[in-house]
C-alpha cells in the first residue's frame, strides 16, 4: 500500500526527530493482511536511514514490534496502525527511539514504580477517535516500565478473535487475557486503575485557592486560563480532561476554525491551560461542596480543598433510555458512539434509538456499514434537520418507526434484540439484532449537587445569573451543566470567560 504525499510529508519531519536508530520486528506471511502490512513498513523504512524492518515469529500475524536497535520492546501494533491509530504509531515511533513523552513528570514516576509484569492488549477500530488516548497510553507505559508490554489490535484484521472473544466495543482493554477496561481512558486514570487512588494526604499542602475550578472542558478550561491570567491562585478539580468534547468527530462552528476534532481541540486548549500557574488535579472527582467562611470542595477519596470562589463546569454526559438490558448489555451490543464501535456491526442490523439529529446522523453513519438499520423515535415526528431525513429516507436498508417505546434491550451474554410499544395502537413489538446505539440528547453532570446548597432547576441544570454566580454568593457556574439557552462548545467557552470575570470582580469587591 501507499501513503499519500500529504502524510508522507508530515511523516518526513517526524521521523527527523528520532532519537537512535529503531527496527520493526514484524510476524509476516504469505496472506493479502501481511503484505499491506510488509509494503506499509518498507515504505516507512525506505524514508529513513534509522529505520530498519526485519522479520521475526509472533503471537499473531501480521503484526510488529517497534524496538530500539539491539534492545527487545514491548510496544507491537497487530494490523495496520492507520486512521486515528497513526499517530498512536508515530508517537511509539519516537518514543522508543528515545524522545520524551509529553506527560507530567509525576505520572512517568509512578509508571516506574510499577513492580509486577503487565501485559496489555487493546482492541481498537481505525476509525475510533477514542481509541488513541488508550493505546498512546499504554505504549508510554510500555516505553518507560520495561516490565509493561501493550499490543494494539487493529479489529478489521482480526475479526474472528474479536468474535471469538466477544468484543463488542472499542478500544476494550485486556490484561494478562483478561477484560481490564472499556471506553476513553486517560493514563492518568489507567494509573489509578492499576496502582490505587491517590491519597487524601496528596491534597492536603494545597492551601487555599483564589478561584477553583471544577471540571475540565471547554468551559473549565476557559474559566481557569481567564482567571489565572489575572494573576490569582487558580486550581482545576478534573476528572476526565475534556469531557463531552473528546466524543466529538467533526467540529466546524469553532469560529476562526474551519474544521478540527474533539481530541485535537483538546489537546490545543490544555497545552494552552499549561501556559499558565494553574494547579491541575486530574482525575479526580468532586462529591460535595459547602460554604462556610471558605468555600469547600470534597472529593471522592476525601480530601478538601478550599477556596474563596469556585466555578462549577461539570458538563454533561449521555442520557440513558433506563430499560431493562441498557446497562447489563453495556459494551456488549449497547454503545452511544457509532464512529467508534460502528465498525464492529458490520453486516449486523442494529438499532438507533432517537430521531434527533445525533440519531439520523448515527444511523446514515451505520448505513454504510450495517445490514440494517432501525430508528426509534418516541415521539409521532422526528426532530432532525429535513435535510438529514430526506437522506435517511433515500436509503433502504434505514427503517424509522416513530410512536415508538422502547421497553427492553434483550439479550443473553450480548444484545440479541429491542422491544418497543408502539404509543398509539398500544401494540408491543421485537426485532432481533445485534447492537443498539442510544442516542437521546444529554443530561447534566449535577446529581452530587441534588441536596447541595447551589439551587437546580427541575432538569438539573445549575440556575446562574448574567455573570455567571449561582445562588450562593461566591459560588459560579458554566458550560453544558447550567441553565444556558444553548450547549455549544464556543457558548462554553465564553460562559467560560464570564464565570471566572465574575468570580474576578467578586474577589475584588469583598
């Protein structure tokens, strides 16, 4: 195969900054699967002088080793590393030819303590943008712990080991042949899953911030770069960096930004947070807040921050359709993204449940890959754009059914079916398929503050006022998890700007 002359441009400067020389050991044979991947790696071979293939046996084939020459590694890629999964093979590329990863020092410390031999597989689809988080994780693990090694299995090569071990969404995570983690995870908390939370003790030399910032999306962050440039003491509470956003494909409402990616925004936004003296502590989650002569923030693993004016940009997250099966079938047939998991249906009917936009834009996503395609929509109209129904109209193997109730997902150790009533006969329905996709808008992230004392309207959404203050003087709020009229990630970020401004004027008025 052959890179185009864009990538191979990219590919050229990168591969000026390798560090020592490095070989592909790669597991071949005679098959279509091992050529691809031969003419792949000699074309990259071909590119540098550092560079160098040679051929060795394997778990599986087609797949290699990057290693620094004359040393063993435990960074292998099974498949082609393509799609999304390219700069996942960059990144090792570099790394184990010597470049540091762009990770804090504090996480590349507790990498190195790791005492116990790991050995991780991660299966991923080429066009799942959440995967890459996960595999350049675990290939930094593996580059810095050599007693850690991470294989990346491209599924559309290894399809009947996906089958025969039932994986029914990316990127899932196997350690020692066992299923470890599902879904984005950051290295951070990858950590924590294989070391333990961090200690309340860790929080405890704080001190007392001028504004605290709890969440770390689009709003969370322009909230703390704002107030940090004021010169105070600014902190971020985060539990996942970037929230809703990383689940996002295609953005091209950014104004000045013609067309970027949720992982690409974010990545720009955070490296721009570093720029400033902001505390970050991420991975960790909040579960109270009170307001005393300070205001107090609770974590989870108990420790207590204080500060004299906080920001709550927790965002939001998928809203369930809580039928029996959604949660016992979740990763086992039941997924909200059709980019990443998509891919794993193919030839399968399956189901999207929701006839808003993000639910036609789902299913002619599927389309193209699915045998069939079904659509329910609860209410006797679909809510997408005319344009997006004309086109799932066009398609045949697209069925909407509206007036529909969905009132099981079935299945036995996977999804093998949907119930449905249909509202107006009253009648009840079942199709047999494979995979469902829900698909029904968001709800704010705002249950730990249900019985707190900053105010909620009845969906849950934080009340705040035109400078962004919640209820309780010193207290603000923005982003998806407040009563704005709109979610959008550039609404976010000015409610954003407005809470920590609001928080700045409160500071200097007490």
């Amino acid at each position: 195969m052959a890179l185009d002359k864009e990538i191979k441009e990219q590919l050229e400067q990168y591969l000026a900054l390798l560090e020592s020389e490095v070989v592909f050991q790669a597991s071949l044979a005679s098959d279509d699967n091992s050529i691809k991947v031969k003419e792949f790696l000699e074309e990259i071979v071909a590119m540098s002088p550092m560079i160098s293939l040679e051929e060795l046996s394997l778990s599986r084939t087609p797949s290699f080793k990057i290693a620094k020459k004359g040393q063993t590694s435990g960074v292998e890629f099974a498949g082609l590393p393509l799609g999304h999964e390219f700069t996942s093979f960059i990144l090792a590329l570099l790394q184990v030819s010597g470049r540091a990863p762009k990770v804090d020092d504090t996480v590349i410390q507790q990498i190195k303590a790791i005492d116990q031999p790991l050995s991780f597989e991660t299966y991923v689809s080429l066009t799942c943008h959440n995967c890459p988080d996960v595999v350049q994780a675990l290939n930094i693990m593996a580059v810095v712990n050599p007693l850690i090694s991470h294989v990346m299995i491209e599924g559309g090569m290894f399809q009947e080991e996906v089958e025969a071990k039932k994986i029914m969404a990316v990127p899932t995570v196997l350690l020692d042949g066992e299923e470890f983690a599902s879904g984005r995870l950051t290295i951070e908390q990858l950590l924590e899953m294989i070391t333990g939370p961090a200690s309340a003790d860790e929080f405890k030399d704080k001190g007392v911030f001028d504004v605290l910032v709890v969440g770390g999306g689009p709003a969370g962050n322009s909230a703390a770069i704002y107030a940090a440039r004021k010169g105070i003491k600014t902190g971020m509470v985060v539990d996942t960096y970037g929230g809703q956003v990383m689940d996002t494909v295609g953005i091209e409402n950014m104004i000045g930004t013609s067309y970027t990616e949720g992982p690409k925004l974010m990545a720009q936004i955070e490296a721009h947070a570093k720029d400033y003296s902001i505390d970050i502590m991420k991975n960790q989650r909040a579960k109270a807040i009170r307001k005393a002569e300070l205001i107090e923030v609770e974590l989870e693993n108990g420790a207590i921050l204080k500060t004299k004016t906080a920001i709550l940009s927790v965002g939001a997250n998928w809203r369930n359709v809580n039928v029996p099966g959604e949660e016992e079938f979740r990763t086992k047939g039941v997924t909200n993204c059709p980019h990443c998991d998509g891919p794993l249906f193919t030839g399968k009917d399956v189901a999207v449940i929701g006839g808003g936009n993000s639910g036609i834009e789902a299913a002619l996503d599927l389309a193209g890959l699915a045998k069939h395609v079904y659509v329910l929509e609860f209410l006797p109209e679909l809510r997408a754009d005319q344009v997006l129904q004309d086109r799932a109209n066009a398609l045949e193997n697209i069925t909407i059914i509206k007036n529909a109730a969905t009132t099981e997902i079935t299945g036995t150790d996977e999804v093998n079916g949907i119930s449905y009533t249909d509202r107006e006969t009253n009648e009840d329905h079942h199709i047999a398929l494979q995979g469902v996709f829900v698909q029904i808008g968001l709800v704010p992230n705002t249950t730990w503050l249900k019985d707190s004392i900053v105010e909620l309207n009845p969906r849950g959404e934080i009340t705040v006022d035109h400078h962004g203050m919640t209820n309780v003087e010193g207290i603000f709020a923005a982003g998806d998890c407040t009563d704005s009229a709109y979610k959008q990630i550039i609404i976010s970020m000015g409610s954003g700007a407005t809470a920590a401004l609001g928080a700045f004027d409160y500071l200097i008025r007490q």
